[in-house]
C-alpha cells in the first residue's frame, strides 16, 4: 500500500460543563460534542523515518516534532503493534488552528486510523478510541463523530442519534488560545468569585432540542462554561458574539476553548448571512460555513489521477 489518507471533522461542544478538578489535574465534563464539516486530511505514506509535513493557515502554530498529536499518534500505535512508527505523515488544516475546535486531537485520531489502516493492524475502532483517550481528552470523539455526550475527562462517549442538519457558521480570530490557559482562568475566576462548583449534568432542554432537530431550542440553550475564562483570556470575543447574534443567528458560543465562536443559524441561507455580514463586521478574521453532525474520520477512497493522454509503448 502506497499511501492512506484519512478525514476527520471539527467539533463544537454544545454543551460544555465543567466541573471540579480531579486529582489526576483534569476536570470533570459533560460535554456534549458536535461533529461538523469542517476537516482536516491527513495522509500517510512509508518512509524510513518518522516525518511531519503541514499545510493550510494557521500553520506556523503547529508543532512539527515529537509533542505534535499526530506524530505521537504514529508512536504509539506503531509500539502497540510491535514495529517502527516509520511513515511521512501529511497534514492538510481545514480545522482552525488552536481554535478550540479539536484540530490537533482530529489528527491524531486520523493518523491512529491511517496507520492501522496501512500497516493492516486491524485494530478495532473501540481500541483505537482507547488509544486515542491516551492522547488527549477530545480524539475519541474525533474517531466516533455524530453528536455525542462525554463524561469523565470528556473521553467517555454515548451517541445522541439525530437525524436532523443544524447550520453552523464559525467565527475564525487571530492567533489561537492555550487549553490549560483556558482551564486555569475558569479555576481562577470560580475562587475570585467564590463559586461553589457543582456537578455537572447534561441540560435535558438541550438533549431534546437535539432529537427535536429544533434550531430555535437548540441556540437558546447552547452552554459553554469555558467562555467567560476565554473572554477574560480574550475580551474582544464580546464584539464578534453581539455581532453574529445581531446578523440574525439563533444561539452562540465560544467553540470549547476558544477562540473561534459558533454560531447557529435557523437554515442554511441564514447561515450565509451571518458569515458575510460578521465578514464585514471587522470583529473576525474570517468565518466559515459548516453544518452537523457528520461522520468522524473515515479512510478516503484512493485517489484516481486521471489520465488525460495514455499509451503502451
Ligand atoms: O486532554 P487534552 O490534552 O485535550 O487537554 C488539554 C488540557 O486541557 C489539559 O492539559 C488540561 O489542562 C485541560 N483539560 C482539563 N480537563 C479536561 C480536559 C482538558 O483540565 N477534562
């Protein structure tokens, strides 16, 4: 086998719960994940060594050696098989980088499926998902897509099946937030204020706006408890939210941890408003139309290059 691409998609959290801090350092979460058509491409190809290449914007911000996701990925199912994780690894961003859109646990569940998928591990998906929760809280969902309910560190998953399309456009800002920056500002913030932290649940108006497919009911109960510590992190976040809000979205929220804001459209024409006029509200520095739930990664088929002018000598 030559070469084996994968593509996986962006997530939103819906719902994002954060509890109190466990004594491993993570926090507790119910997060409900949202898979949607934004993705990443990453492809796979045998070399003699273990090598990272990266396209597409915001790329100056991803690591190119070993703390890179996608590279660990490689080591860790190469070790699990008994051999070396020798393979180029190709990354095409479609995921805003550092975004709070899962781009860096997206590839590493891509290169998990794309190494197996070419070094015939047969590794089944559940025990990729485990491996994949050993690398960071959000790439099992990556694997698994759909709209989902995580628990614990946000690595255990049940599958909330709709059958609904909700119109998402999202909200791209300069530069990305840190992840653990994110996290220590809400545990900052809950003792400046003296918040007694409670446990979180998932909010049932939501789950049933969701079988519902009710964008309405949806929008208004999106909750992401990362937002005020990303707007603490980020105050200019507040502009960009009044203004999708104002372009005619029907719910909105800081994208996990920031800082690209989601914003959820009634139908897809809405949705290309919205873009266009945040656009040009000056308060983003692009945005995207996207929409979910879709799939998580899936092996693409092999490309076919077509043959314009063939002949046998
Ligand atoms: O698991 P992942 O590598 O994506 O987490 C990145 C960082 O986000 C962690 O190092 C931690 O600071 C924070 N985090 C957390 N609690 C979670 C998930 C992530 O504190 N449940």
């Amino acid at each position: 086998m030559s070469s084996v691409t994968v593509s996986v998609p962006a997530k939103v959290n819906l719902q994002l719960a954060v509890g109190g801090v466990r004594p491993d350092g993570f926090h507790e979460l119910v997060s409900v994940f949202h898979a949607v058509s934004l993705y990443d491409e990453v492809t796979v190809t045998p070399a003699d060594r273990l090598s990272l290449a990266c396209e597409g914007e915001g790329i100056d911000e991803v690591p190119l050696d070993h703390s890179n996701l996608a590279a660990r990925a490689a080591i860790l199912l190469a070790d699990r098989l008994g051999r070396e994780p020798n393979v180029r690894i190709h990354i095409r961003k479609g995921i805003p980088v550092a975004g709070g859109m899962a781009g860096g646990s997206a590839d590493a569940a891509a290169t998990l499926l794309a190494c197996d998928t070419l070094w015939r591990g047969d590794t089944p998906r559940e025990m990729l998902r485990r491996l994949g929760a050993e690398l960071g809280s959000d790439v099992p969902f990556s694997d698994l897509g759909g709209t989902a309910i995580g628990t614990g560190r946000g690595e255990r998953l049940a599958s909330v099946p709709t059958t609904a399309r909700f119109h998402w456009v999202f909200a791209l800002a300069d530069g990305g937030l840190s992840t653990p920056a994110v996290y220590g500002e809400c545990d900052r913030l809950r003792e400046v204020a003296g918040e007694a932290v409670g446990r979180p649940a998932p909010r049932e108006e939501l789950i049933a706006a969701l079988r519902a497919g009710d964008a309405y009911a949806l929008g208004a109960n999106l909750v992401n408890d990362l937002q005020p510590a990303a707007l603490s992190l980020r105050p200019a976040l507040a502009a960009t939210l009044t203004a999708g809000m104002a372009a005619g979205a029907v719910g909105s929220l800081v994208s996990g941890s920031g800082p690209t804001c989601a914003f959820l459209a009634p139908d897809r024409e809405t949705a290309h408003v919205v873009a266009e006029r945040l656009t040009g509200s000056g308060t983003c520095r692009a945005a995207r139309v996207a929409f979910g739930a879709v799939p998580g990664a899936r092996v693409l088929p092999r490309r076919v290059v077509p043959v314009e002018r063939e002949n046998t000598v």
